[in-house]
C-alpha cells in the first residue's frame, strides 16, 4: 500500500489500523537540539482523543503517545523520531454486521474492490483513527516552527454560521466549550444542534477555519509546490474533508480585479489580504488563513439500504460508537498538517540562498 508518508525535508510517515494493537508513526527530518515539550504534544492529542464531550463519539481511549526513538534528554537527536498510541478500548464486534456488506459513503467498497481484501474493523487503515499519529507530528512540528502560530476552530455546523472575521476573534475562547468555537454564543447554538442530530440518529457536517500567523516571506515554490496547493493537499487528505479554499475562496470569483488586488504598503505588506497570504504560489508574509469543508459522518443511526460482496441488495443500521458531527475532534489535526506544510516548506527556504 503506497500514500503512507507525507512530507519532503520533514516528513511523517504513518502506521497502524483503527482496531490493531496501536498506530504511529516516524518523522523524519527533524532538526537536531530542540527541546520538546511532551506535556504540548500530548495536550493537542487530548483535543482530538474520543470521549472528551457528549457530542463526540464515546470510544474511551486514553490516546497516551510513547516515543521510542530520536529524543534523548528531552531533545531532538536530528534521528528518526519513532513514536506509537496503543489502542485500548477497541470493540470489533461492533462491526461484525458489516463484515461482507459495504456501508454507504464509507471506504468499504472501494477498499475491498482495491486491494480484494479489508478490515472491516472500524474502517481499517482508512479510519480517522491514523490522524492522531498526524497531530504527534504536527505538534513536534509547531515547537519547530516557534513564533509562527497556527489557530483552527469551527466556523460552521450544519446551518449555523459563524460571520465574525477571524481577526474579531479571540481565540483562546475556542477551548472553553466542546464545540471548538471561539464565540461562546454560536457555540451553545452550535453544541444545541449536533445533541438534536445525535437523538435523531443522524449526523452533520462543519466548517473549520485557520488562520496561520507570523510567516516568513518565501515559503512555497512558484510551479508545481506551490504553498496552497500543498495546504489543500494536506487538508483534502484528511478524513471528511469535501473542499478548501483560502483567502478569498470562491467568493473571489464574483469581484473584479481592481476590487480583488491587495495594494502594497511600502514595506512590502499590503492593505488588504485577499490573497490569503500567498501570491505565485510563495507566501507573502501576511496571514495565511483557509476554509476546511467536512461532510456529515457516514454512518447513521437509521436503515440504509446498500449491497453486500455477492453483489445483493441488503438493509443494514449503523452501531457502534460514532461521532454526530467530526469537526470539534478535527481542530488540532487541521492545525497538525498545516503546521507539517510549513515545517517542510521552512527547511526548504533554508536552502533557497544565502
């Protein structure tokens, strides 16, 4: 199976199924010296851990990561760093029912007609469950890239919108509630609204935003490795994920371009940021801030008819534990890719000149 590394000079590679003894993964390229801050890796893995609220799903697993390779007295040897999660509290029998049916806008059917074999347990290796080896990366990655600051949070469920720019926000408000919402009155609307979906059996999907501060000029390559284009990769190769834009977006394509240019000011900044931080594929300095789109989890609570492997049509009900609504729990690995993206893109820029 090939796609399991992301990354050039800093990169990850993962392993590990939703229902085995344990994932992980090993990073490579992780400059020598840096004095790492367990206790800040293993917080962001808490804000992704199954268990944490009522509206997520109600797997207790303690997520706790142990690294085997590549520190020695708290610092980075610049060797590969190895680190695995043990799994704790799988339940496989939850998923015996599907065991030769293919649940509807799951992995299910195009694993099997891939690979002509599946672990139907929990989706396998297509499980969101290898995204926590994403944020153990991701958070090494953020201690690496100090004073450049990565800010996700939730700017939609289902219906329910957040309108504020990011700019008006503050922040810290986002951890205060299970929603990951930094305003504390469209986070109860929000947290009231993925409790109704979850009684109905339902599910719904969201919007995370983030925004990414204090960047360097001259991360991204001009053709092919262009910067947001390997934002978009990072965020579309997350589980859920149906779109992304930045800056502007696709409300972009209704201005003109005498309304769409961002003057500069004489400091090489500029007045505006439609650009969203990047221009010909290189960042300019100013914020780099984007939309993540997660579509509603796919298994419901309710009847759904699909076919089994013999080609049969069959009806089958979604068990087990399950998330209503996946973007509270995506927050820290929207920031954990996006900080990979810039880790490499920083040590890349270190080569560019003198």
């Amino acid at each position: 199976m090939a796609g399991n590394q992301f990354g050039k000079l800093f990169s990850v590679t993962t392993f590990g199924e939703s229902h085995g003894a344990a994932i992980g993964g090993v990073i490579d390229g992780c400059p020598a010296g840096i004095l790492l801050d367990l206790n800040a890796i293993q917080a962001d893995l808490d804000r992704r851990k199954p268990g944490q609220s009522a509206i997520v799903t109600q797997r207790k697993e303690p997520d706790e990561v142990a690294f085997y390779s590549g520190l020695f007295e708290g610092k980075t040897t610049g060797t590969p760093i190895g680190f695995a999660i043990h799994n704790t509290n799988q339940k496989s029998h939850d998923y015996s029912h599907i065991k030769d049916s293919y649940r509807p806008s799951h992995a299910d059917y195009v694993y099997d007609q891939k690979y002509g074999f599946r672990d139907y347990r929990g989706g396998g290796r297509s499980s969101a469950r290898e995204t926590a080896s994403r944020v153990v990366a991701g958070a090494i990655a953020k201690q690496f890239l100090s004073g450049i600051t990565f800010n996700a949070f939730v700017s939609s469920v289902g219906p329910i919108r957040l309108e504020k720019p990011y700019q008006e926000l503050d922040f810290s408000e986002s951890e205060k509630n299970p929603v990951r919402c930094p305003d504390p009155d469209k986070a109860k609307e929000m947290e009231a609204y993925i409790r109704q979906i979850r009684k109905e059996g339902d599910t719904v999907g969201g919007i995370i935003s983030c925004a990414i501060q204090n960047l360097p000029v001259g991360l991204g390559e001009p053709a092919f490795d262009k910067l947001h284009a390997e934002l978009g990769k990072a965020m579309l190769s997350i589980n859920a994920v149906k779109g992304f834009e930045y800056g502007s977006g696709f409300a972009g394509s209704e201005l003109k371009g005498s309304q769409h240019n961002d003057p500069f000011n004489e400091d090489g900044s500029t007045k505006s940021n439609r650009s969203g931080g990047v221009q010909g594929g290189i960042s300019n300095g100013m914020d780099i801030y984007f939309n993540v789109a997660f579509k509603p989890v796919a298994t419901v609570m309710q009847a759904q008819d699909t076919i089994n492997s013999k080609g049969e049509k069959v009806v089958m009900e979604g068990k087990g534990r399950h998330d209503p609504c996946v973007v509270p729990r995506a927050v820290p690995i929207v920031e954990a890719m996006a900080a990979l993206v810039i880790a490499d893109y920083e040590l890349i820029r270190r080569t560019n000149k003198l």
